[in-house]
C-alpha cells in the first residue's frame, strides 16, 4: 500500500506487487511449517523487510521533493 498522494510509477507498482506476492508466501510458510523460527521462513522475511524498506525510501525521497517544492 503506497501512502501517498502520487500516481506509483512502473517501479513502484513492481515493488507492491513482490511485496504483497512475498507476504502471502511467508504467511503461507509459517502456517505450513507452524514455526517463526524456520530458516526458510526467516529468509522469506528479510527478503520482504528488505522490498519494504526500499519502497518506505522511495516513498519519503518523494515527500521530501514535494515539501521542497512546497517551499517554506
């Protein structure tokens, strides 16, 4: 979900989309497997914390452009 009020990019919709693919698998491992501790599953989280922070990045590099243009 992007907050914000900006039309996402190729880019942007790109990263949602893994992210949301990558969440319903690691939902779907730990109902699997029924451990947080799993390796597999511990991998599966970094790789989406790691979409996630990337798109949280994007997200306030654009906040930033807009309170500039804003001005003071």
């Amino acid at each position: 979900m992007i907050i914000s009020n900006h039309i996402p990019n190729e880019e942007e919709s790109i990263i949602v989309h893994k992210i949301e693919e990558l969440r319903q698998h690691l939902i779907n491992a730990v109902l699997d497997i029924n451990s947080f501790n799993d390796e597999y599953v511990i991998e599966l989280s970094q790789e989406l914390d790691t979409y996630i922070l990337q798109l949280q990045k994007k997200n306030y590099s654009l906040r930033l452009k807009d309170k500039r243009k804003a001005g003071p």
